[in-house]
C-alpha cells in the first residue's frame, strides 16, 4: 500500500435546531471546495446565546481529506 498524507481543517457550523445540523453543515460546506473528505472529528460543541436564549448551536469540526500537491 502506498503512503498517503492527510490535511486537517478546522471549520465551526452553526445551526438554529441543532449541534447535529451544525456539524452537518459545516461537512457539508466543506465539500463543496475540498475533494475527498475522508474523517470528521467533533470537538467541540457550544450555543450562542442572547438575552439567555439560545441563538444558535455551534460544533467545532476537525476534518481530515487526502493532501494532494498537484505533482502527479
């Protein structure tokens, strides 16, 4: 099997329902410009709050796709 090297991005999606439509959302975002996502990791999960309500649900993502330097 040959070497492969990954890159890992940090991305935060947010959502007004859910921590889970917010980690979908930030995948799903990140696959419209990056190629091959292969792991996303949670790492962090938050709300934004105002006035004591909850404005929104955050999850950090770690993603991890296959590094491609364009040499072949």
């Amino acid at each position: 099997m040959a070497e492969s090297v990954y890159k890992v991005v940090e991305l935060i999606g947010t959502s007004a329902e859910s921590w889970e439509k917010a980690a979908e959302a930030a995948v799903n975002r990140a696959g419209q410009s990056l190629r091959d996502l292969r792991v996303a990791e949670i790492v962090d999960l938050d709300m934004h709050l105002e006035n004591g309500r909850v404005l929104a649900y955050r999850a950090k993502v770690k993603l991890s796709f296959k590094y491609e330097d364009g040499a072949g």
